[in-house]
C-alpha cells in the first residue's frame, strides 16, 4: 500500500505521519524507561515525575525528528530520482543520522552516527524490497 500512496501523497504529509507515529514510540519508550533511570538516579516523587516528563518529551522529539528528517529525505529523493530502491534510504538514513548527531558538535560522532544510521536503513529497505 506505501508503493501505492509514496507517488500521490505529498512528502510533506508523509513526512507528518512519521513524526507522529514514530514520535509517539518515542514518547511510549520514554514512559517506560524513565521511571527505572529515575529510581536508579535516586530520585522520588516530584522530583521522578519531572525527570520521567522530561524523558518523555526528549525521546519523543528525537525519535520524531530522526523520523521526518528520514522520511522527508527519501521521499525527495524517490520523486527526484523517479526510483524506489535502497539508494534513497542509505542517503536518507545518513542524512537523519547526521541531523540527530549534531547536537554533539564531534564529527567522528555525526560521522560515526551517519553511517550506522544509514547502514541501519540500507539493509531495511533491502530486507523489505527483495
């Protein structure tokens, strides 16, 4: 159904769909995870319910940026290119992963973060295609 919609939807909405779905993920892993970190940080009460809310909001603005940056990259790249092959999801993931890693102002980390992300969604793409 995606090959189906990828050449009559906007890039723009597909790329909204992602953020909200992988964001949501996002957030859900946050959720979950935190209350553990908290209580091995030591904290209680309001001060846990803070660090978790905190948690919540940063995987979910991370899991959703990685997810539009990558969406919206391969999509462009698929009408660009007028193909549908892995191409674009190597170019898309390095992209994401360098956008996510330039925070950490290190290049061997954006490099380093490019290439597993890209790799990551290379052999994805392929799994899914062949």
């Amino acid at each position: 159904m995606e090959e189906e919609l990828s050449g009559v939807v906007p890039c723009s909405s597909l790329a909204v769909e992602s953020v909200i779905r992988v964001g949501t993920a996002g957030a859900l892993w946050g959720f979950c995870s935190a209350p553990y970190d908290g209580r091995k940080k030591g904290l209680t009460g309001i001060a846990q319910a803070s660090y978790v809310t905190k948690s919540v909001g940063k995987f979910g603005f991370q899991c959703g940026l990685v997810a539009g940056v990558f969406t919206m990259t391969r999509c462009g790249l698929q009408r660009y290119r007028r193909q549908n092959d892995w191409t674009n999801s190597l170019i898309a993931g390095a992209v994401a992963g360098a956008a996510v890693a330039a925070r950490t102002r290190s290049w061997t980390q954006v490099i380093g973060m490019a290439c597993l992300v890209s790799a990551f969604s290379a052999a994805a793409d392929f799994s899914r295609t062949n």
